[in-house]
C-alpha cells in the first residue's frame, strides 16, 4: 500500500470512529481508487470498512456491493 491511500485509509478510520461516516466513506474511497488490483489485502479492508460505513447510514445496497467486492478480491488472493 503506498503512503498514500494508506494515509487515506487511516483518516476514514478515524472519520468512522467519530461517527462521520460520510467523510469516512470518501476518505475509504480514494484510498481505493490509488490502490492496484495487486494491493488485494488493502483494497479488501477498504471495502469492508466502507461497507460498514454504508450500514451505519442505512445504504444496505451500497453496503452489499462493497462487501461482494471485499469478498472477491480476498478469493482472488
């Protein structure tokens, strides 16, 4: 993971552990759109996160496509 999306990553973790789940999600979201589908194990965090980020907002369907997509990028590896 470059210094980058991990940064990104962390920030999402902090926004989610203060309820800001939105700025949670959008911190999750460019930490993916950084990471290569080689980085399965970070782009598979970054979805998990993001998928609870979405329950916690009600957004079930989002929810469930982040998980699906977690999901198969940690079968891939």
């Amino acid at each position: 993971m470059t210094a980058t999306s991990d940064n990104l990553r962390e920030k999402g973790n902090q926004a989610f552990k203060q309820g800001k789940f939105q700025e949670a999600i959008d911190r999750y979201t460019e930490a993916i759109n950084l990471l290569t589908d080689l980085q399965v194990t970070e782009l598979t965090k970054c979805y998990s996160n993001r998928s609870q980020c979405y329950i916690n907002l009600n957004q079930y369907e989002e929810a469930i496509e982040d998980a699906t997509r977690g999901k198969e990028n940690k079968s891939i590896n």
